[in-house]
C-alpha cells in the first residue's frame, strides 16, 4: 500500500512540474512583439540593430543539432544578453525583440 502513495506522489509531482515549467518559461521570457512573417530568428548586429537572416543563415538554424555539437549555432535569451565572448552579435528569436527595435532586411554588400 505505501507502495502505491509514493508512486502517486512521484506522478503528481511529475504532471505538477509539466504543468508549472512551461508558466514559468512564459512568465521568465515572455514576448515582446506579435507574431510576424518571417522566419523564426533575426540576427542581432554588433551596433544593436536587428535584420532578417541570409539564405545561408536561414539554412544552418533549420539543421538538427546534437547538444554537445560545438559547432551549434548560439541562440541568446534577450536582446541585451552578450554572447559568451561579450559581443552583442548573435542570433534571436524574432518574438524576443523588443516592439521598438525595426527589424531590417539587408543585403550582404558584396
């Protein structure tokens, strides 16, 4: 019998912590602009300006990779975060750009 109440309390806290995780993720980064066409990301410039991905870009983030893959593309939580060598480059997700940020469409240049 006390068999059965520890493996209810272990389901509980299981489906508790299912429900409370994603609140919680919502609560943490919530967005911060509508939802946009566009693809998932934007890339963050070193000046702090934000503009669409390149072809190319856009073809390296839709790759599946492993967690320990070192050559996984860095992914920032907020617009002011730094990247882990302290530049303000990076990519983003578009939702986390702040509403008074224009995210531009710019060519390569060259």
């Amino acid at each position: 019998m006390v068999f059965i109440y520890i493996i209810g309390t272990i389901a509980g806290l299981i489906i508790l912590l299912w429900i409370i995780a994603p609140v919680y993720t919502y609560l943490k980064w919530p967005p911060l602009r509508p939802k946009e066409k566009g693809f998932k990301y934007v890339h963050t410039d070193f000046d702090g300006s934000v503009r669409e991905l390149y072809p190319e870009e856009v073809e390296h983030l839709s790759q599946k990779y492993h967690g320990a893959d070192g050559g996984r593309p860095y992914i920032k939580d907020s617009y002011e975060q730094k990247t882990p060598d302290g530049k303000m480059s990076g990519y983003i997700l578009r939702r986390r750009v702040p509403k008074d940020i224009p995210i531009i469409k710019r060519d390569r240049g060259y």
